[in-house]
C-alpha cells in the first residue's frame, strides 16, 4: 500500500481524482446512497436505486416532453442550433 492509495478522499469530488476511488465509492453506497453534502453543499446519490429514482423523477426532465426545441429559443437564431446540433431529449432518440 503507497501513501497515495492510504488516503482516503474526503468526499465525491477528491474521490473522481483518487488513484484509488473505488473502496470510497463503495463505502458511499453501503452508508450514504442518497445524502446532503454540507461542505459541497450539493446532493450526491450514489447507489444505483438513488441515481434512477432522480433520473426518471419528472422534476428532473430537461423540458417538457413535448418539446423537442424548447420554446423559450424556438422562434429565434438559436432555435437552430437546438433544431441541427443538440440533442435535447429525455426519451426517444429519434431526430427531430
């Protein structure tokens, strides 16, 4: 074990640089799937029931369904772009 390997990150965001982050990942989700990060002051989920349950939540889509190109750009330049060269969807990835 090398010095590098014996730290543990302190949270998500030291974890993506550790050389080592899998023993950390897999302490998050036996103890913290889902969990308020005060310090970071943002959520993290990290087991693979949290991650789909937000995912697929309605609260969480892009737009509304309905709305291959948002309306807010839809009548200006930047309709465009959204229409030719993003992929905007939450479903079906059939092109627009």
């Amino acid at each position: 074990m090398t010095l590098e390997t014996a730290i543990i990150p302190r949270n998500p965001i030291e974890a993506v640089t550790h050389v080592n982050p899998y023993p950390y990942y897999a302490d998050l989700v036996r103890r913290k799937p889902l969990y308020y990060d005060k310090t970071l002051k943002f959520w993290v989920a990290s087991s693979a029931d949290a991650v789909t349950a937000i995912l697929t939540h309605d609260m969480c889509r892009l737009r509304p369904a309905a709305e291959p190109v948002p309306k807010v750009p839809l009548y200006s330049p930047a309709a465009d772009i959204f229409r030719h060269m993003m992929r905007v969807t939450d479903g079906d990835l059939t092109v627009l």
